[in-house]
C-alpha cells in the first residue's frame, strides 16, 4: 500500500478525535484495509474516536466489504481478524 495516513487531531474535553485522510491514499488489497484496521483499533483502544474522509470510490468498495473497524464488537476483539 503506497498510502500516507495523515493524522490530525484536536482536543475535544477528555476525548480526542482522529481524522484520517484518505484522499491521496488507494486501497489496492485487503493487506492495506487490515492496516487501516489496525490503526484505528489501536486508537480506539486509547479512548480516541475515529473518522476517516476522503475515500475514492474503489477504495470505499474494498474498505466497506472487507474492513472490521466498523463492525460490532471490533475494539473488544469479538470480531475475528
């Protein structure tokens, strides 16, 4: 995956939002979406809340069919990897 993450945060009461931009990055396999798992798993964990923008449309494809950051029980590790 030839993709950049860019994290901008800002502080909001005890809890910090993360935005991902996804508008320079192409998800080409699930190798990358495992990736993004990942990531936002371990900033869950931490207390942040996550966003991502900027997704082309093939890269929303294979993100919305194959990523487990936006299925139940994912941050508690109910969802299998």
């Amino acid at each position: 995956m030839n993709a950049q993450f860019i994290f901008k945060s800002r502080a909001l009461t005890a809890q910090m939002i993360v935005l991902i931009d996804m508008t320079a990055a192409h998800f080409w396999d699930i190798s990358g979406v495992g990736a993004l798992d990942n990531v936002v798993a371990r900033l869950r964990r931490e207390g942040r809340e996550v966003n991502m923008v900027g997704y082309n449309r093939a890269s929303a494809d294979i993100v919305d069919r194959f990523a487990l950051h936006d299925k139940t029980g994912f941050e508690v590790g109910a969802v299998p990897h």
